[in-house]
C-alpha cells in the first residue's frame, strides 16, 4: 500500500510498467522526466550528440555532469532514456542485455 501510494503521487514508478505480485518498484527522489534532463545534459556536456553510448557507460559518470548518475539503476536510466525517446531527443535500442542510447 505505501509503494501504490507513492506511484499514484509520482514518488516511484512500477519498474516494468505495470503493478503486480512479483513487480518491483523504483522510488524516485526526481521525477523520471528530470532524470532525463539530467541524463540529455550529461550527454552534450561530452559531446554525445550523434554518438550511441550503452547504460554502463552512462552509470559510470563521467564527467561533471555524470556525478548525480554514477551507480544509477539500469531500469531508471532506461525510463530516462525512453522519455527522452518520446520527446525525440533519443533512440533507444536494446539487444539482449544491452541498452544503448543515441542522442539527437
């Protein structure tokens, strides 16, 4: 019940899309959409406009702007991305394990 009522107040997000037994959730301390400024600021401030780079990469930080990403969860930095996707700032591409991300 704590979970659903963070989601419902956009405190965290199912993190595969929809409530269920065996679901886990992601509690936010910023709205998916701000992690996707973040996330699009840290790629132009390396110059990654044009350039596909993998989640890995990004969890790593690099750079100033990477700080506030270093250690992110795999399945936030992906909601981050497909908002960006949305926006079309992004294509998101993903082949078996691996998720990368190609900024516009």
């Amino acid at each position: 019940m704590i979970i659903e009522a963070l989601v419902a107040r956009g405190g965290a997000v199912w993190a595969s899309g929809k409530k269920s037994p065996s679901r886990k959730a992601l509690v936010l301390w910023r709205s998916i959409d701000d992690w996707a400024a973040l996330l699009l600021r840290w790629a132009r401030s390396l110059g990654h406009d044009g350039s596909v780079v993998t989640l890995d990469e990004v969890a790593e930080g690099a750079g100033p702007e990477g700080e506030e990403l270093r250690g992110a969860d795999a399945e936030l930095l992906t909601l981050a991305a497909r908002s960006l996707q949305r926006q079309g700032l992004a294509s998101v591409f993903e082949s078996g394990a691996d998720t990368g991300i190609k900024f516009a």
